[in-house]
C-alpha cells in the first residue's frame, strides 16, 4: 500500500522507521529537537523518541561531523544533520579527512556507518550562503557515498538503505523539493544505493538529472512531447558510487545527451558524467556532441529574477533539449 | 639474545646522577606494575630509536614524529586505563600505541609498510592503530581526533559501556577550533571523555609561549565548566595519578577534565626538522629530565630495583624490538591486486 506524502515526510517517516527499529540509530543536529528542524523535517521526532536520541547540539558543525564519526566508529548507527548544505564547509575536516578515510587508513579494520543529511539548493531567497549545492566536493572524496533523491519514494527508500550502510553517507535532500508530494509505500523498505532509474523513457534525447533537476526535466519532457520530443530521463540518485549502466545504456539508444544539475557548471558532476559516457561505449552512438545544463558561475543571488536565471528552470531545459535534438555530430 | 647483566654508561649515569625524594605511595601501583611501566617506556624509547635508525638506512620511508623523552605521559595516561577503554592518538603516537596494548612487531611491519603491520601498510607511522586494544588511530591532523572523541564518548554513554575515552593531543591543537567545539560539547552532555594535552612545548616550530597567552593550558578548562590540570609530564607517576582521577570522575558520569602533561620531545618535529626554533641547552636541560631515569631512580631509592634488574628489562625489550624488526623484514608486502581493498566496507 502506497499513500501520497511530501518529501519532507518521506524523509521522517525514515528516520522514525529506522530509529523504531534499531536502538543505535540517533538524529543530532542544531534545531532537529523542539524546533523540528529548520525546515520542520524532524518534527515530532524529539516528542517520541525524547533528548537523548534526538539531542539538539551547538553551532558547531566540526563536532557534528566528529561526533557522527566518532560514534559510528564505537558501534552507533548516527543521523547527522547539517542545517544548511553551505555550513558543511565549517565539517570538511571530520567528514573528508577522518570519515572518509579512516576505514582505509586503518587497513580496512573499522566501520564508519553513519548518514549525515543536509539541505541544499537555491530558489528561497535566501542568497549565497543558504543556498549551496556542494554534491561534488563529496564525490571527489574516495570513502564517501553520496546520495540525491529527487521523489519521496526514492528519498524514504534511499535514506532507510543509507543508514542501514556501512559506509558515511552525504545525503542531500532539496529544499524545494519537501513539499512537492508522491506516492510512497508504507513501511520499511530500502532502495538500493548505487542504483539509477531511468524516470521517463523515450527515444529521441536522454536527460540525466539530479535532486530537483529531475522534476523539471520531466516537466519539460511532458512539454516536449507535445511537440512530438520524446526524452528519456534518467536519476542516477546515487552520485557516487554511481550506477553508469543505464546512462550509458539510455544514451546508446537515444545518441543525444542532456545533463541538467543547479550546481555551478565548472567543475561540476555533469563533467563527470560527461567523461564517463565519453569514455563508454555510448560514445560511438553519439549522434550530437553531450551538452550540460547548470547553475551559472556565480554565489547565488538573493534578487529574485537573479535567482532564477542562476539555476536552470523548465523552460531552460526545454530550449536546450530542442536546440539538442537538432545538432548533428 | 645476549642477557645483560651490566648497565649501559649513559644510563648508569642518568640514574645515579640525582637522588630522587622518597615516594611512598607510588600513586598505588604495586612494584610489579612499575617494572612493567618502566618496561614500556623502556620499548618505547627502543623502539622510537630503532626506527629513527631504519629511516637513516632507507629500510622505512616517508616521515615519522618521534616522541622520545614524552614515554612518562603516554605511559602513565594509558596505565589509568582498562583495555577495554579506548584512546586516540595523534601523529606523534608510536607510545601511545604501545602504552595501550599494542604489539612492537606488528607496529614495525606497519612501517616497513607490510600487509601484516597493523594497518595493512596503509597507514605507516602517522596512522597507526590497534583497534583491539582500543587505539583508535593516530592521526595525520592535528586535533583531527578530538571532535571524533566527543562521539566516542557519546557512543559509550548511550550504550551505556562502562568505558572512557581518552584523547591525547598536543599545545598546538589547543588553537584549532574543532578543540573548543568538542571539549564544550563533552562538558554539556557530560561525555566520559579525558582531554589529554601533551604540551611539548613547540607545535613544530611555534612555542606555546608564542601562540597562547594562558600559561597553563589546563585553565582553558574554566571556559567549559570542567576540572582542569596541570602535571608534570615527565613525572610518570603525577601523570598516572592525575588520569586516575580524570578516568574516576568520567566513570561516575560526570562528564570530561582537561589534563596538561608538561613535557617536552627530544627529537625534531619530523624527519625535516633543522631545529632552528630553539637551543642546543634547552634541550639538553630537558634530557636530565628524563622520564624513564626518574621512574628507575625513584624505584632504586625505595628498594624496589635494582641496577641489575633494568638491564635485565632493557635486554629484554632490546630483544623484543629486534624480533620484530626481523617480523617486519620477513613479512610479505602487500599485493597490488588488492590496491582497492578497504575504501567500502
């Protein structure tokens, strides 16, 4: 049985499953406790389970990330929160150079299996430093898994396998993403990690999106198919490790590539993403050379027309998938 | 293995040099017990010197943090301690590691960098760690293991362990910021977590009295509302007592203290090190303060050893420490097919 829930709930509905469940799974954070979160993801967690599994910490971000690795390395299964993606930068130390790390430094003796989720993206106003989409500072982090749901179900699934995971996990949940609403089925269940789903198949282009970039990939796909388009979209969910197969497979059958993130183009995981379909056997397939769609180079601007034009909208993805579907090689 | 009967010169010196104030009470531990710390200072000083001597002939590469002249705070901190409690190192803790259970042959395999070594080779010096023994690692960054030890401490309290944590770290990572973040969290939630300061007095090049204008370190404590200390780092027996109490307090649930274990490393920062920043004098003047001299004179004065009695223990632990060179010589490296082994679990 399926019932329709926000993300936000989905994203509860985990962590209350999970900590029901298994008495070493914690939620930490500022605010998760009375406040519910900033953005009310935790509310009601503190209320049932009470301070100890649910405790509100300092402004501190080093020590969140320390704490996560600390206990998770001593037999805990912890639940982190960073307020905002754009405070991690004050937890890179903990989460980069001892998360990540510690199992290989330790010649693979230990197990650091804690999950810490974080909000990013821009589109609420709220300017440079609340709005950062930092997935592939992580990526570039052998030792870390990285994790982006784009639908409820995906992220009440993804975040059940992701704390039952062995490994640190970033799992980056979007803003605007909480309240948009989806069926998701009831109970436990966990979606593998390292699995991507192609969302919409079609024939004539492939999208590869991530976090909100896939609701509006689809919406321009609906759009698109009006005109007589057909896009397929695919969500690789898991940047990394990632599941290449079926970008490489979509894009062998389609010979044209669309990759649509927020995150500001250079550097970003579209060049990634770009390499490995370069470097796969898709590449002889490929009848227009692979195009990106991203956030401009630019800290994101609290002007609201600014703001949009930063990151890519519908009617931008539509443009580029058209311009697409006429290049030739 | 030859059995010395006679003492080293240098040694001999050392211990007949200064008559120490009778100690009564030896903070509790029985002779047996201070033969066994005076035994695992003795095989951190052989082995720290060893490897130094590896690292000259190329046998060890990369870079090592010695610590000699510090066995008094390592060994003492860790002889507070029940095996099951854990400890985190930092980048200067061979003693450390071996004051906390570990075994010098595996240690050495590590930096030789052989799969048998404790970490697989993949760690060397800087990583070194023996989970079994709860040593959950040294580590590369300084203060790099104080905000994990606030979890560590937060994981006890919730499983409800009768166990402690102990985190050594050194005066300069008493200036990072992840060092208030943790010891003001371990005092909020009242974590069973001991702060362990070695101050050895220059965080490389730069000395304490440059970089803090508090001169005891341990009164940083007051900012988080916790007991702070202040102990003679080279005075094993200060340093044991001072733990004891620390360790006591944080089995009761009364949350962390502060130690500053005053003390001082004899060798450079790293393999690097031209030693610039200080004098030919102030280390010699150090050196007379030798810990593993003071516990020995100190137990020479009570009646409890004998000049015979530690050369039969540095036989011993010279022994030991060529056993496990020959391990590390001996032991296989690690295959190149398994380069990827241990990212995952």
């Amino acid at each position: 049985m399926s019932r329709e829930l926000t993300y936000a709930e989905a994203v509860r509905e985990a962590i209350d499953l999970a900590m029901a469940r298994d008495e070493r799974v914690f939620l930490f954070g500022e605010d998760v406790g009375v406040y519910g979160g900033a953005f009310g993801v935790t509310d009601g967690l503190y209320q049932k389970y009470g301070p100890e599994r649910v405790r509100d910490t300092p402004i501190s971000e080093a020590i969140i990330a320390g704490v996560a690795t600390g206990a998770a390395l001593t037999g805990m299964r912890p639940i982190a929160e960073i307020q905002f993606m754009d405070f991690i930068t004050l937890s890179m130390e903990q989460l980069v150079l001892q998360a990540a790390k510690l199992r290989f430094m330790l010649g693979g003796k230990v197990e650091v299996p804690f999950v810490l989720r974080t909000p990013a993206g821009a589109g609420t106003g709220a300017a440079a430093q609340h709005s950062e989409s930092l997935e592939n500072w992580f990526v570039h982090v052998p030792g870390l898994k990285v994790v982006m749901p784009s639908t409820p179900a995906d992220a009440k699934g993804l975040l059940l396998a992701a704390i039952e995971d062995p490994n640190p996990v970033i799992f980056i949940e979007h803003k605007l993403l909480y309240r948009t609403k989806g069926a998701v089925p009831e109970g436990y269940y966990t979606t593998s990690l390292s699995q991507s789903e192609v969302k919409r198949s079609g024939r004539d282009l492939t999208i590869v999106a991530t976090s909100l970039m896939v609701v509006r990939a689809l919406e321009a796909a609906t759009k698109l198919a009006a005109e007589g388009i057909e896009v397929e979209v695919v969500d690789p969910r898991t940047l990394k490790p990632l599941d290449a197969d079926p970008i490489i497979r979509s894009v062998s059958k389609t010979g044209r590539v669309l990759i649509v993130h927020e995150a500001v183009k250079t550097g970003g995981f579209g060049g990634e993403l770009a390499a490995i379909i370069a470097e796969s056997d898709a590449f002889d397939y490929l009848d227009a050379p692979i195009r990106r769609l991203a956030g401009l180079d630019i800290p994101v601007p609290y002007n609201r027309e600014l703001e949009r034009r930063m990151v890519p909208q519908v009617d931008d993805i539509i443009a580029a998938a058209r311009r697409l579907v006429r290049e030739a090689r | 293995m030859q059995n010395r009967r006679r003492i080293d010169a240098n040694w001999r010196m050392l211990l007949i040099k200064y008559r120490e104030p009778m100690n009564d009470s030896f903070a509790g531990l029985s002779p047996a017990r201070l033969l066994d710390l005076l035994h695992q200072m003795l095989l951190i000083r052989t082995f720290e010197e060893s490897a130094e001597q590896l690292y000259l002939q190329g046998l060890v590469h990369g870079t090592m943090h010695l610590s000699i002249g510090q066995e008094g705070s390592a060994v003492g901190a860790c002889a507070a301690l029940r095996p099951t409690d854990y400890i985190l190192s930092t980048h200067r803790g061979h003693g450390h590691c071996i004051a906390k259970g570990a075994r010098a042959d595996q240690m050495m395999a590590e930096f030789f960098g052989k799969e048998t070594g404790y970490c697989r080779g993949r760690g060397g010096s800087m990583h070194i760690a023996d989970v079994t023994t709860g040593n959950l690692g040294a580590n590369g960054i300084v203060a790099g293991g104080v905000p994990m030890a606030a979890g560590v401490g937060l994981s006890i309290q919730m499983q409800r362990q009768d166990r402690v944590v102990l985190v050594f770290f050194g005066d300069g990572a008493t200036n990072e910021g992840a060092f208030h973040e943790s010891l003001n969290l371990a005092s909020i939630w009242n974590l069973p977590v001991i702060y362990f300061c070695e101050n050895n007095q220059y965080a490389m090049s730069m000395a304490i009295t440059r970089a803090s204008k508090v001169d005891r370190l341990s009164e940083r404590a007051v900012a988080y509302g916790i007991p702070g200390v202040t102990v003679d780092g080279n005075d094993l027996l200060a340093v044991y007592a001072a733990t004891e109490s620390a360790v006591a307090r944080a089995r009761r649930g009364e949350g962390p203290t502060l130690i500053e274990a005053r003390t001082y490393r004899w060798k450079g920062h790293s393999k690097s090190d031209k030693q610039r920043y200080r004098t030919r004098e102030e280390v010699a003047e150090w050196q007379e303060r030798d810990p593993i001299a003071r516990l020995a004179r100190q137990m020479m004065a009570a009646g409890i050893l004998t000049e015979e009695a530690f050369a039969q223990v540095q036989a011993q632990v010279e022994g030991e420490i060529a056993a496990a060179i020959e391990f590390a010589r001996n032991s296989p490296d690690p295959d190149p097919a398994t380069i990827l082994e241990g990212v995952y679990a």
